[in-house]
C-alpha cells in the first residue's frame, strides 16, 4: 500500500517515477486515496511524468524554453513587438505565477484588470492571444494538460475605424510641399499602394516599363520578404513612371541594382531613420495638405480608391494590394458602396486632373528600370 498515516496525522503517498521516489502529504486520507488512484492510472496511461506539469512559473518557460525553441523563425520586428506586449501586459503580473495557477479564471480576471487599467483593448486582446500561444506550447509539450486560454472570452475588439482614402487633390498637395526625394516616395505609396517597407526596400531594375515588381521589403533596417511572402508586380501608372523617371534623373541615373529611395548614407533606411522622416518630413506634408492624422500607410488606401474609381474588381484590387480578397471586400466595402452609380474615371485621368493638366495630355511612357535604355 502506497498510502502511510504518519505520526502527526498526516497522510503521504509515495510513487516510483523513473529512478525517483516521489511523496506527497495530505491532510485527509480521502484526498491521499485520490491521489494514489490518480498515480496509479496515469502509470498505466504511460502518462506518470504528467504528474507535476505546470509547476514552473509562466516566466520560467516563457523565457527558459518557448522564446528559445519557438521564436527562431518570426521576424526581427515580431520578436520585438512580441516581448514589448510579454513584458509590460504578461510578465509583471502572470509571470511570477507557476502554469498549473493559470486558470480561466486568473486569465479572465488579469484581462478585465488590464482593461480597466486603461490599457488598449488591442493591446490587450494581442497580449492574450500571445499567451495562448505560449500556452499552447506547454500543453502540446505535456508541461500542462490543457490551455486555459482556449476557455477564456475574449474582450471585444476595439470599433473598426473605417479608412478615409486621401484623394489626389490631397496627396498632389503632400507633394508640393516635400522635397523631391520625398515627393518621389509619396507617389509610390499612394499611387502603386506599396507598402512602407516594400517602397523603401524598391530598387530601380524592379521598375519596369508597365508595373512595379514587389519581392522584398525593409523591416529595422534590413531586407526581407514581403509581409506575406507573396511577390507581385503592381501597375504602374503613367504619372508615377513620370514622377519616378524624374526622381532618376535627378538622382544622378544610379543603376539597376541601387535603391530607388536609399537613406542619407546611400544605405537602406534604419527603424529610427524611418521614424525620424515620419515625424518630420511626412508630417509637414500632411499638414500642408491640411490632413489632420494620417499615416505613411495609410496612402495605400488612396490607390485602392483610385483603382475601385476605374470599376476594378475586389480580386484584382487585392492582387495589386498584396493582400486577401476577403480583407479588401472588409476594408473597402463601404467605398465601392458609395460608388456604386459613380461615373468611372480612370486613375491617370484622376491623377493627372489633380495636377491641373489636360487629362488627354497623357504621360510619355519613358522607361525607368531594368533592361531599358536610361535618358
């Protein structure tokens, strides 16, 4: 029998685990009778080693096993945003706690607190679906039996805020108010609706004489793929290939293989950099504009207006965005709603109204890029 009384009252159970003995003292003998069942049908499950899962604290794995053996693969800027969301909503609070503590009711009760802190609800609901990863890890790794997040409600997202695409009446004045390195970078984003990191990672053989070939893009500083890992080409219209062929020239013709918008140093733009322009450069043009808020992102809705202007269809739209079907009909819905029984205008036509030209003034398609002769 594995159940003893002891002298004081108590009742310990003992078990064999591996080359271990093991003992654990209760206060009632019930509870030991319980226990020792309990041993007794995880050793004939093959499951014994189970026994003590979830002892180690949430900061113990988290930092000790998960970060190591599950971070490897995720981009420079995931792991970084991943330990800002562990280390100031998880860690000072559920950190110090052993996993088996972890309840759905610890959990739901750690989200409603930091919700009432005055935390971001988006920030909250990352910061939980992160945990769940974590936890996840541990249960498919036995170190817990289950993951309790699986249990938990999640705070209801934050209401959407619907995108306001800046018009080119808007952008042309963004335009007029930067330098023409900047103007240049503008076009691009509001005109091929290239992401941010895939304009500033651009280099000049990737322009092409009809689209734009996107197949890397600048995260902290460094070239990487896309953010989905999807290469495309996007169109590139005649007044952007203009604005490009300009910025070329004045940029002394550099090669195929130089980046079309490198950073003071001739090299790709650093995170700081980047935030540095936001800040200043970018700011100034908006507020030439007489834009209130927007963001270096935000102009690849001004392309995906334009090209919803024209009659194009949602799988189109996304494939020049570079994104799901499903997220363009979300994202853009209600702007296709509104020019429903709009007469159609053709980008360049949009564009180039805006510029205050005769709109059958088209612009010369000069070659900028790979494989054509430079001026």
């Amino acid at each position: 029998m594995s159940v003893h009384k002891t002298p004081a009252g108590k009742y310990h159970v003992r078990w064999r685990e591996g080359n271990r003995n093991r003992q654990r003292t209760f206060d009632r003998k019930r509870d030991a009778d319980l226990w020792d069942a309990e041993v007794t049908r995880r050793r004939q499950l093959g499951a014994l080693h189970t026994l003590d899962a979830g002892r180690e604290t949430l900061d113990e794995y988290a930092v000790g096993t998960w970060a190591r053996a599950h971070t490897a693969h995720l981009a420079e800027k995931t792991k970084r945003h991943y330990s800002s969301l562990y280390g100031h909503h998880i860690a000072p609070y559920l950190g110090p706690l052993p996993m088996r503590d972890l309840t759905p009711e610890v959990i739901s009760r750690w989200q409603a607190d930091r919700l009432a802190s005055g935390a971001g609800r988006s920030a909250v609901r990352q910061a939980l679906e992160l945990l769940g990863t974590i936890l996840q890890r541990a249960a498919d790794s036995e170190r817990l039996p289950s993951n309790p997040v699986r249990r938990v409600t999640k705070a209801p997202r934050p209401r959407r805020v619907e995108v306001r695409p800046l018009a080119p009446a808007t952008v042309e004045a963004m335009r007029d108010a930067a330098s023409p390195r900047d103007a240049a970078l503008i076009s691009v984003l509001a005109y091929s609706g290239l992401r941010p990191g895939e304009a500033l990672a651009l280099r000049w053989g990737d322009v092409r004489e009809q689209t734009l070939l996107v197949e890397r893009a600048l995260s902290l500083g460094d070239e990487e793929d896309t953010k989905t890992r999807q290469h495309r080409t996007v169109r590139l219209l005649a007044p952007l290939r203009a604005d490009l062929l300009a910025w070329r020239l004045a940029s002394g013709r550099p090669s195929d293989d130089t980046l079309v918008f490198p950073g003071h140093d001739g090299n790709p733009w650093t995170e700081p950099a980047y935030q540095s322009w936001r800040r200043r450069a970018f700011r100034r043009a908006l507020t030439a504009a007489g834009v209130e808020r927007a963001t270096p992102y935000h102009l690849r809705h001004s392309f995906a207006s334009l090209l919803l202007h024209e009659g194009r269809n949602v799988m189109y739209v996304a494939r020049q965005l570079g994104h799901d079907a499903r997220l363009t009909l979300t994202r853009y819905g209600h702007v296709m709603d509104e020019l429903e029984d709009a007469p159609l205008i053709s980008a360049e036509d949009a564009i180039a109204a805006a510029r205050g030209r005769d709109v059958r003034a088209r612009f010369a398609p000069r070659a900028v890029g790979r494989d054509h002769a430079r001026p």
